[in-house]
C-alpha cells in the first residue's frame, strides 16, 4: 500500500499536502494582511468545495452570463497553496478565497469579525468515501483498501488532519469569526435556499433571474459539464500522469452505504458518537 504521509507536511499539527506548498508562505500565513470585505470558503476536504467556490457566481455577472472565461480556481483560489503566479495583493476586491485550513492557522486578520467566512460541512461518512476515491483516483497517492483508508481518515493521517477536529475546532471558535455553517446536503436538498442564506450573509442582493443563473450554473451536472468549474484541466497537470477521477464524481447523500460494511459502519457510528458528543449541528446522512 502507498502511505499517503509520505505526501503530506506537518506544520503546527496539521497536514498539508507537501506538492503544491510554499512552506515559506505557510510559515508566515498569520501576517498576511487580510481586506475587510474578503470572503474565505472553509472545508475539510471531499465537504463541496469546488461546489461553493462556483457561488462565486454572486459576484460575478459575467460568469453568470456565460461570457467569462476565470476557472474557479482562480476566481476562488486556495489561499494555503498559493503559487508564485497568484498576487493575492492586487487582486480586486472583494477577494474570495478557499482554505481547508483549521481555525487556529487562519491569518490572524480574519479575527476581525468583518470578513465574512462560510464553513461548508457534510457527512463525515460521506466525506470519508469521496476522499477514498479522491485519494486513489485524483491525487493517487493511495493504494490500498477502503478499510485501510479507513483507519487512515479516522487517525486524522490525510490532508486536512482529522475531520472531527478540523469541524470542532471551528464550532467552538465561531465567536471569534464572522461565520455562517452551511450544510452540503440542504445545499443539495434545496439549491435556491442555500444560495439565498448565502446570499443575505454575503448582503448580495441578486434579482431573480441572477438567482436562477447561479442555481442552475451550481447544479451538478452543468457544472460537471463546465470546463471553468470542474477543475478537470487542472487534474492532469497539479496531480500528475495518473489522475483519472474528477473532482465531480457522484455528488449524492449516502454514497456511504455503497462503502461500509455492517461492521465498519458500527465502528464509525461508535466513534463519532464518542467524539460529536454534545456537538449541537445536525447532520443528514440519507436522502
Ligand atoms: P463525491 O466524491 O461524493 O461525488 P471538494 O470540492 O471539497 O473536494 O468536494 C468534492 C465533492 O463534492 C465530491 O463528492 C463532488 O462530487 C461533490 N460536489 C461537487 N460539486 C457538486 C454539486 N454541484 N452538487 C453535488 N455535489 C457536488
């Protein structure tokens, strides 16, 4: 079996992916000056979020109109894996970023209650399936089983550390941040709702044909068939020769059950209770 720690990096306790790291920059994140009307999408991995990075239609009447020509992941790039192309400081505000970063690595700046955070969540049972195929297909840095990947998740040994610390560490810091929790499934459950909370935190009014544009432009499906929202271009070059898989795969509630065995599923079950007690956000694990 390929052990993915090998393409990872420690720093303060939590795992980068070592490939596409300036470990310059990631020493010196706290400092990095943030503008008051930035706007960061925080995940853990595998939590949708190419799938909220594609909200950035909000600000965009271009994209929403289909004449422009940004791929996500620079409309929406991720702060942590800055390269040497991207000048976060002359980009235009507002600026939008991706982090999967965990709460106590964010610069600093974010503290000031102005810049507007949204914290995507999804069924870590979910999340946990979606990085196996992920971690086997797309980055390839993994060989084994599912029960190997398993315990590699449940031990917090990826990119992103441990799931369950990575959510409750933003939970139980949430005073500290301008932050809104949404939830991968309602997204999927009601597209047009979600967008609206979105909307009414960012304070983005759009009128309802704008509406339309970004819910329809966010669907699965269109967006798998959009080359500016699917990454696909990126995959070959940023993962290498042998990614196959797509950052859009599946994109249901439940896939789990196609994974788990009764056993494993008890074992997830029992953890999770262990580790989720007392936490107050519910989460929906079938459709
Ligand atoms: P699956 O592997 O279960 O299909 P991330 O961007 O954080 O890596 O998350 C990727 C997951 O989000 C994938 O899950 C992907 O299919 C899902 N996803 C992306 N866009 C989606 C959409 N428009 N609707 C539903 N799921 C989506």
């Amino acid at each position: 079996m390929e052990d993915m720690e090998k393409f990872l990096f420690k720093f303060k306790g939590y795992y980068f992916n070592r490939s596409s790291l300036d470990i310059g920059f990631i020493e010196n994140l706290d400092n990095f000056e943030i503008r008051e009307n930035d706007v960061f999408i925080v995940t853990y991995p595998k939590s949708g979020t190419i799938w909220f990075q594609q909200l950035s239609l909000i600000y965009s009447e271009e994209h929403r109109k289909g004449t422009g020509k940004r791929e996500t992941m620079d409309r929406v790039p991720f702060f942590e894996y800055k390269t040497p192309e991207m000048d976060f400081e002359e980009r235009p505000s507002p600026c939008l970023f991706s982090t999967h970063l965990p709460y106590y690595l964010v610069p600093s700046g974010l503290k000031n209650k102005k810049v507007k955070i949204i914290y995507v969540y999804r069924n870590p049972k979910d999340v946990m399936c979606s990085y196996f195929h992920f971690a086997k297909n797309v980055i390839s840095q993994f060989t084994g089983t599912f029960e190997e990947f398993m315990k590699q998740f449940l031990e917090g040994r990826v990119m992103g550390s441990l799931w369950f610390d990575h959510i409750k560490g933003w939970y139980e810091h949430r005073s500290l941040f301008n932050i809104q929790f949404m939830m991968y499934e309602e997204m999927k459950k009601d597209p047009r709702g979600s967008v609206l909370k979105i909307c009414k935190f960012l304070e983005k009014g759009l009128s309802d044909e704008d509406m339309d544009a970004v819910v329809r432009q966010a669907i699965f499906e269109n967006m798998k068939d959009d080359p500016l929202a699917n990454y696909d271009s990126i995959i070959a070059t940023v993962f290498g020769p042998n990614a196959k898989g797509h950052f859009l795969r599946k994109g249901t509630i439940g896939d789990w059950k196609n994974h788990l065995t009764v056993e494993q599923n008890e074992r997830f079950d029992k953890i999770f209770q262990r580790e989720m007690k007392d936490f107050p956000l519910e989460f929906i694990w079938d459709m």
